[in-house]
C-alpha cells in the first residue's frame, strides 16, 4: 500500500510540474490596427529579432479581426499583447502588467470623411452609416462612438473587422465617416494617397502598451522587455524597425520605449466616464 501511495504521489508530482511548466513557445498578439497580410508583415520580424535576442521563445497569433485578437487574450491563450483592450475595470483585474509601448506622439480619436466630402459638421451624419474597426477597438470606436452619443447624434454603426477595411469601405461609398485614430489615419493618407476632413478629435491617449501575462515568468518578461527596448541600438533590430515602419508610413522612426500602467491613466479615465454600453 504504501508503494502504492509512493507513486501515485510521484505521479502528482509529474502532473503538477508539467501544468506549471511554461510553454515551449509564448503567443504574442497585437491589436489589427492594419489588415492582416500588413499586420503580420508589420509584426512577424520584430517578433523574430526579439525571440531571438531575448531567447525567449515568441509566436505571432493574429485572428481575423481585432475582436478575434481580443478574444484570444480573454481566453489566456496569448502570453504577451500589444492593445489597449485591457485597461477596462473587469480586465484590469486580470493582472496584465505594461512594459513599454512604441515611441509614436500620443494619438487622437478620430471622427473623418475623404477631403472632398460635402459633409462638414458631425451633426450631418445623423442617421447615416458610419463605419468603425470593431466593438473593441477603444479609441477608434469607444471614444468616437461614445462623442455620439453624448451629442445626440444616431448613426447605424458598421463594424469592418480591421482600420484598413473601414477606410476601405469609406472611399468605396458604403459609409460617409469613419471613427478611426490620428495614427492610423496618417498612415493610410501615407499608403493610399487618400486625404481626409475631421470632423472631431478627442483629447491625447498614449501609443498601445506592450502587455505581459501574469502567467510569464518575471525573468522571461524582463529578458523580452529588454529585447524590445533596446532594439533600437542594435543595427539588426534599427534595421527590423526601419524596415517595418516604412510599411505603414510611420511618421516617426520606430522604437519601443519604457512604459507603466501610469502611463494609461487616460484610458482607466475615459471608462470612468463613458456610457454604461461602452464600458
């Protein structure tokens, strides 16, 4: 009996250290600020060179829409996340810790139609179509879509799974405005050639957060946040940063920089604030 007991005991022992173990390799997810083929363009060499560097083993997981994305990191499938999808009362409590963001100037929600639209005040886009990049995506939507509302201005809300199929759908004529951010509407102005009139701007939310589990180790998020950091001083990663930032017309050289959940204070404000249906 006792033998028994030995090795059943051993066996927990086995089991347990194998659930604790951590996995071969973490999931890194990013918010699909772009359409897929750009975001895994954009992410895949960074993601390499900072796997590589920091030895610790990292994996792009991208669904098809930035919802998809979210939906992963809810479901604790993903280890590491660029998003600011996380800063919401219920998942503040999920213990997510901010280890850096990208050096890009604050960004904007905004409120847009092609340059040469006849719509010039927002007021004119009551009852019309207006198109977002998803439920969850908190400046494009939250914050332009909660302005709506405070000004009592009904639209029929369009979700295109990503920014790009948005302004996709904008100059295809399915929709006569777009809730987007200052960043990313740049960067299509840069790609596409496309100019736009703003019909509103919100006040300045930082850059996206790089995010880490609390399930990862703090050794290996150090090693990565270093990786990161640091990726800027070493002629292979400034190469992977130019590199990608030239694909989405970033308007800065790209480079990650240290950041703290202080950092974010605007967004835990703007939940405080926005209508019950946002929050």
């Amino acid at each position: 009996m006792n033998l028994h007991l030995s090795l059943l005991a051993g066996a927990l022992l086995v089991t347990q250290s194998a659930i604790a173990a951590p996995p071969a390799c973490y999931n890194f997810s990013p918010v699909n600020q772009f359409n897929v083929q750009v975001s895994a363009s954009y992410w895949n060499p960074i993601i390499s060179y900072v796997s590589a560097r920091s030895k610790v083993c990292m994996k792009l997981k991208l669904g098809r829409t930035s919802a998809d994305t979210t939906s992963f990191v809810l479901a604790r499938e993903v280890d590491f996340a660029f998003t600011n999808h996380l800063f919401s009362p219920d998942r503040d409590k999920m213990g997510w810790t901010v280890f850096g963001r990208r050096n890009a100037p604050p960004v904007h929600a905004q409120i847009v139609v092609p340059v040469d639209s006849p719509i010039k005040d927002l007021k004119e886009l009551a009852g019309a179509a207006v198109s977002f990049p998803g439920a969850e995506a908190l400046v494009a939507y939250k914050v332009n879509y909660a302005q709506l509302l405070r000004a009592n201005i009904p639209v029929n809300v369009v979700f295109a799974g990503n920014q790009d199929a948005a302004f996709t759908q904008l100059f295809a004529g399915m929709v006569k405005a777009v809730g987007a951010n200052s960043q990313l509407v740049a960067n299509w102005s840069g790609r596409e050639g496309s100019a736009f009139r703003v019909l509103w701007s919100s006040a300045p939310f930082n850059d996206l957060a790089l995010m880490a589990s609390p399930r990862v180790p703090a050794e290996q998020v150090r090693a990565v946040a270093s990786a990161f950091l640091t990726m800027h001083t070493d002629p292979e990663g400034k190469r992977v940063l130019a590199e990608s930032g030239a694909l989405v017309h970033a308007p800065v050289p790209l480079s990650f920089v240290p950041a703290s959940q202080a950092d974010y204070a605007s967004y835990r404000a703007f939940y405080a604030d926005a209508p019950a249906s946002l929050r």
